[in-house]
C-alpha cells in the first residue's frame, strides 16, 4: 500500500521516467541494429559445429563469394577469359573484395619455373617409378630426337633452344602435372589463371570481402557492385550468378523486415477492433499496448548491452505483442467488469506475477539448452515477460480506475461461458481434449528432428536460382564438401595432409565414396617428405644414369650435326645438391594468395589444410571413416546430422527442466498440490495435444520449434493458473470460471493472431513459428478453459470457496 502511495505522489516523475527509458532505448536499439547472421542461433560453442565453423571461419567463407561466369548464347565473340579478367579487375579496384583466382600470367610462368627448379624435393615414389621407366638408351633417344626435331619446324608449338638446353629429354611435363592438384575435380582445368569447365565454356571465380560481409552495410556494398558486374558481363554477351553468406543475410534481413511491417499492423488492428468489440471502450484497445511496447523496447534494449540480438528476435515481435498484452488485458477486464472494486491490482498482483513467473521460469530454463538461439530467445523474453507484468500490474492502474458505465458490451463472453459452465458441454469437451491429448501422446515419439540450417533460410527466388546453378555446374567447389586437417604449425599441417588425410582420400576414392583432385603437397611437402625426396632423386641419378644420358647427347647431336655443347653439364647438373627446403615464403606471392589460398589457410588457432571432394554415397559414412583419422568432414549434412543431435539434446534437457522449474514457481505462489497438480496436469495435456499434432501435421522439430514450445509451454501454464487464482482463490463474487475464462479467451485471441498471422509470411523461420505456435496456444487455450476447472472440480475444489492459493 505505501509503494502504491508513492508511485502516486510522483506520478509525474513515473511518467517522465517511463518516456525517457523508451526514447533511449529507441536510440539504443538504433545504434546497435539486430544481427541477421542464422549462426547467431547456432549452438557454435558445441565441439563439432566449432570445428565446422572454425575451419569455415579460417577460409573467410562467410565472407567469400562464388560467381559462375557463362555465354549467354552461342553468338558471343569476347573471350570469356578476357570478360573474367574485366570482372575480376572490377571487384578488386572496388576495394571490398580480394580476388582468390585469377593468376595473371606472369605468376604462373614463376610457379611453373619453381616447380621445376624444386623437382628434386618433389620427387615421389610414383616420379621415381616413371622416370626409371624412361632412363633406357633407345628412350631416351627417341624423346631427344623428337626435341631437336621441332627446332628445323617453324610453328608456335615448336620447342625453343632455351627450352631444350634445359629440358632436352622432355622430363619438365611431369614435374608440371603437380599443377592438377589444384583442379576441383577431372571436369575442371586450369586456362590463363581461371578454373573453368571441360567445354572452355564457363569460368569460376572466388572473391573474398576484406570487410565483415554479414553486416548489412557491407552486405548492401556488395549486392550493389555485383550487380553492377553482372551488367557488364551482359553487355559482353555473358551472363554472371552468384552466392555469398551476404547475399543470404541481406534477403533474410529484407524479408523479415517485410513479414513484420506486413503482420505488426495486423495484429495491432486486430487487438484494438477486439477490445471495441468486447469492451465497446477504442481506448482499451491501444492502452493494452502500454506495457507491451514499453517492456519490449527496455527489456530489448538493457539485452543488447550484454549480447547482440539475432533478428530473428525482431520477426519474433509479432508473436511477442500477442503474449505480452496478456497481462494489460486481464487488468482492463477486470476494472471493466468489477468496476466497484476500488483496488483492482490486490487482488491482480498475486495471479499476474504468478502467471509471470511461472513463463518467465519456463523461458529462462532455455538458457540451459545447449542453443545460443535457445538462449537468447530464453533470457530475452523472460526479462520482457517480468518488465510487462510489472508495468502492467504495477504502473498501468495508476493511470486507469475503476468506473461505472453505461455501456454494455457488444459480447458478453463472462455470461456466456457461465451458461457454458451449467451445461454438460464443457465436461464433454474436457474428456474430448483429455482423450485426444492421451492419445496423440503415443505418437510424440515419431516426432521427426529437422537439423538442416537451410530450411531456415530466408533466400530470395532469385538468389535460390544462382545457388542451385552454381551448385550444378562446380559441385567440387560450391557445394562447401570439404575433407579438412588442421594443426597449431603448418609443418604439423602438411605431415597431416601427407599422412591422415591422403590414406582417407586413397581409400574413399577406391571405394567410391567421394572423387576428389590432388593435395596441394604435392607441390608444398612437408620437410619430412621434401627431405625423403630428394634422397630418392639422389639415388636415381647414380653415375651409370648419368654416363647415358652423355652418351645420348652426343649420339643424337652427331645425328642431326648440332653441337652438343649447349648440353655439356646438363646431366651433372640433376646430381648436384640442392636445398631440401622449400618454405612457405618461398612459393610465389601470386600463387599463395590465389590457388593455395582457397585449400591453405592459417587462422588465430593454427592452420588448416582441405581437399575439395564431391560426394558419391552416404555422407554418415563419409564423416564415421573421417573421424576415424581424425579428419574434419566439412558439409551441411555434417552441420545437419549434428544440430539433430544437439536438438534432440536440447529437447531432453528442457523438457525435465522446464517442468522441474515451473513447478518450483508454483509451489511458491500456490502452495497447495491439488493447485499445482490441476496446473501441471493442464500442461502435459496442452503438450501432447502440440507434439502429436506436430507429428501428424508432419512440422519437425528444430530450433524455431522449440523455441516456440517453450513459449507454448510457459503460456499453458499462464492460462491455467489465471483459471486458478482467479477462478478460485480471490472468489471475486463471480463463484465460477467465468470470468477468468472470458479474460483467458481474450488474452488468447490476441495471442493466436499474432501467430496465426505468422502462417502468412514468407520467411521460413516466422511461418514455422506461427505453425508451431498457433497450434500449442489452441491447445493451451481449450485445456485451461474445459480442462483445468473440471481437474479442479474432480479434486473437490469449486468456485467460490475461500481456499486462496498461498493464503
């Protein structure tokens, strides 16, 4: 009574205080905008998914691009190498993006000239079996006078002297075969820098945004200066497609930005042409809004100091108007239809704050679910939850008092459940949602668990299209199928590579698991191997070896009448020693930052080290040989197969906490087991009736879902004990549940519409949230309304005794 004095002597200073917390928290929520990342929901703390998106996070990926370049029609005249390099040019004088391919020729001609120049530490044991194949005397004349040959032939395929000095038995070819490492797979080459298709017809190019990309200025950048790209590539004949994790994180932003201008307003004229209707009073239609806005905007606001919100929270805010107002409309109910009590918020406080902390309870048990979605969504809409109840119950009836009127309602839904109640319709119905829920629970375990991240996607049609056809036609490089090493130093890398990974790669290429192109050791060993190499180069060239490549040179140089001084030391030089060392710092600037980049990467815990593959059976199998060397298997089946298992997780953990919790709350705020059983009975009905319906509706169970069935769970709960304490304990002269009842059905009116709208929306996330919603609130709503008073009738209890609850 004296904080409800004080508040009302400084009435004034309340309403200052409360508009000042909004403006800033307005301005909070302005400065700090919501992130549209989907792994911002991911529990990336688990050890697999943090493996999975360390290793995406070394290789920059959700800040890469992949862009398919291709003809529009047979009639193109410009080299499609020509209009890439343009592209390319394009996007690096842009400054958002380095370019990963697109070696100009100048730095291939370095890394073919290293590569030959370090043939003695990449000779391996296959080299040493091919070159001993060819070291025989009529061999080696052969391939001798067939060089020579092309210097008396004037064609642009001629063999120069240089070349021959250098390379007179033709050996350079296999030291440059290495290159085909690098190839995604034996449908796509190497031409003037670029990878592209068997066909020469399409061209692959990777860029890499030098800014967080997922942010949505950036992201905004690019889109722009793609499509900016993509016309001059039209205008050349060509036609350009491309994905990137900011292409997605902008359509998802954009499109639940549209879902919410589109709903929030329904669901907001609903709310206030509902209150007209039942209370003939506009005013109370808006005036529900009060705590709701104002808690969600302080609630939103003080959360975002700590952690950025996903925006899913934002898509979330439809659904969120229609639970909060709960709390205003049980209050406006209230004075409206016992207008001669003087003090409503007495006997409102103990049921309000007992339905808020028994919601908030079950929402905050989700920061034990092992989610960061969970998490948030958890401790989020518990702190509104609180912040709402308390405006409402607390702050709200200091503006509103109780008043005689004229006015009769347009639906008088008290009187017309008091009639419900005299009849035998509402114990049928009862044993109806009761037989229903029994049996729907029987099929709870064939509840299927969806684990799949891009079923939550928000894409756009447009940006699907792009994804599918690159997806299609460089499937070994779009696809994200990776078989990954990673160590604290590069040399522990490439022993790995040499190793785990290629025994893996042997055996799942003969078995036809996967197909796959070279490792990049080939031409980057580790120095154990480069030291075993170059000992294997040493002992091939023994002095019986060198005495006939001699023997060769003059032989076939008296042949044709050429000198065969330009030739003189060539043999000795292959036995001279040479550095077993090849550092990282020696391959070629180019090569490191284009090729080699795209397969080697260090990162702040160490370096990785991956082998683009392309999927042939089962990826379960795949990932089981993987783990077995201890190898990382990069792939969204990977990513789905483990979000099963941490939903599955998660859902176990909440649902014995979940109960655990809330029950704890109403033993605190009922005191009494028969009221607490009525309650929790109430809530294992409303669950079955949501599970089971999810199975036979066929909506799996993922991470929006469960989010939803806590929030489904915590207003069964609500419901019931509104039923409860109002019903019962405060008597109100009503001596039914008539009245609680008509504020319930209102209160779930509210609710189903800013679910049901969600049903309308186009991004994946919000629908499954209206569905999963729509579908507990209707079964938490008719199991408080017919359930709960015939629970509380069977265990002696009825209206109007004064057995109050906590008394």
């Amino acid at each position: 009574m004296q904080s409800d004095n004080f508040l009302v002597r400084h009435l004034r200073a309340v309403s200052i205080f409360l508009v000042l917390g909004a403006i800033l928290s307005v301005f909070r929520l302005l400065s700090d905008p919501f992130t549209s990342s989907l792994t911002a929901i991911l529990p990336v703390e688990n050890k697999a998914l943090a493996d999975h998106y360390a290793f995406l996070d070394a290789f920059d990926a959700t800040d890469q691009l992949v862009i398919d370049l291709s003809a529009i029609n047979a009639d193109t005249h410009t080299e499609i190498s020509a209009v890439a390099a343009s592209i390319a040019d394009t996007l690096q004088n842009s400054g958002l993006f380095n370019m990963r391919t697109g070696m100009d020729l100048h730095d291939y001609k370095l890394l073919q000239d290293f590569l030959i120049t370090s043939w003695p530490v990449l000779f391996t044991p296959k080299d040493s079996v091919w070159l001993s194949n060819r070291l025989f005397r009529d061999t080696l004349a052969t391939r001798f006078s067939e060089s020579l040959k092309g210097l008396f032939v004037f064609s642009d395929k001629a063999m120069d002297a240089a070349s021959l000095q250098s390379d007179p038995f033709g050996f350079r070819w296999r030291i440059l075969q290495k290159l085909s490492a690098f190839r995604p797979d034996d449908e796509m080459y190497i031409q003037d820098g670029f990878i592209t298709n068997a066909s020469r017809s399409r061209i692959l190019l990777l860029a890499e945004s030098k800014q967080p990309s997922m942010e949505s200025p950036t992201a905004q950048r690019i889109t722009r200066t793609m499509q900016k790209a993509a016309d001059r590539a039209r205008a050349s004949g060509y036609k350009l497609h491309w994905i990137a994790a900011a292409r997605a994180s902008l359509d998802n932003e954009r499109m639940i930005k549209r879902d919410v201008h589109r709903t929030a307003p329904f669901v907001f004229a609903f709310i206030v042409a509902l209150c007209t209707l039942i209370y003939r009073k506009r005013r109370y239609g808006v005036l529900v809004f009060f705590p709701t806005v104002l808690g969600i905007l302080y609630s939103l606001a003080l959360f975002s100091l700590f952690h950025k919100p996903s925006i899913i929270m934002l898509g979330f805010s439809a659904a969120l108007l229609g639970i909060t107002v709960d709390y205003a409309i049980h209050f406006f109910h209230f004075i409206d239809s016992k207008p001669g009590i003087d003090s409503p918020q007495r006997i409102l406080r103990r049921p309000i704050w007992a339905s808020a902390l028994t919601t908030s309870g079950a929402f905050a048990a989700l920061a034990f679910g092992g989610m960061p979605g969970l998490s948030q969504l958890g401790l989020m809409t518990a702190l509104g939850l609180m912040v709402v109840a308390f405006l409402s119950v607390e702050i709200l009836p200091l503006f509103f008092r109780p008043h005689h009127t004229s006015r009769k309602p347009l639906v008088n839904l008290e009187s017309v459940f008091r009639r419900l109640y005299k009849t035998q319709v509402s114990l049928f119905v009862a044993a109806v949602v009761g037989i229903l829920s029994i049996l729907l629970w029987t099929r709870v375990p064939s509840i299927t668990f969806d684990g799949d991240p891009d079923s939550l996607n928000g894409m756009s049609t447009e940006a699907r299209k792009d994804e599918q056809i690159i997806s299609q036609q460089w499937e070994a490089v779009a696809s994200g199928t990776y078989l990954a090493v990673h160590d604290s130093t590069l040399q522990g890398v490439l022993e790995a590579m040499e190793f785990r990974l290629a025994p893996l790669l042997d055996t799942l290429v003969s078995g036809k698991h996967v197909s796959a192109g070279g490792m990049f050791t080939a031409v980057f060993p580790s120095r154990q191997v480069q030291e075993e190499n170059l000992q294997r180069w040493q002992l091939i060239w023994d002095s019986e070896k060198l005495q006939i490549l001699n023997a060769v040179i003059d032989s076939v140089c008296r042949h044709f009448r050429v000198s065969a001084a330009p030739f003189a030391g060539y043999a000795d030089s292959l036995s001279s020693p040479v550095d077993p060392k090849i550092t990282y710092d020696d391959l070629p600037n180019g090569f490191r930052e284009t090729l080699l980049g795209t397969v080697l990467r260090e990162s702040g815990n160490g370096w990785y080290g991956s082998v683009p593959v392309i999927q042939r059976s089962s990826w379960d199998r795949i990932d089981r040989s993987a783990r077995k060397h201890d190898v990382l298997a990069v792939n969204e089946s990977t990513l789905g197969l483990r979000l099963v298992q941490i939903i599955r997780d998660g859902f176990r953990t909440t649902s014995v906490l979940i109960p655990l919790v809330v029950a704890l709350v109403l033993a605190i705020m009922l005191r009494k087991a028969a009221y607490i059983a009525a309650a929790l009975i109430s809530v294992a009905l409303s669950t079955g009736l949501t599970l089971g319906g999810m199975t036979v509706l066929g909506i799996p169970l993922n991470l929006v879902s469960l989010m939803v069935l806590a929030f489904v769970f915590g207003l069964g709960i609500d419901y019931a004990v509104v039923i409860i304490h109002l019903g019962i304990a405060e008597n109100a002269g009503t001596k039914s549940f008539a009245a609680p009842a008509a504020s319930i059905t209102i209160a779930a009116l509210t609710t189903l519409a800013g679910l049901g709208v969600l049903l309308f929306a186009q991004h994946p996330v919000l629908r499954t949230l209206g569905a999963t919603g729509f579908l507990g609130i209707t079964a938490s709503y008719l199991v408080a309304i017919f359930v709960t008073p015939s629970v509380l009738n069977y265990v002696g209890i009825s209206p109007g005794k004064k057995n109050s609850p906590g008394s």
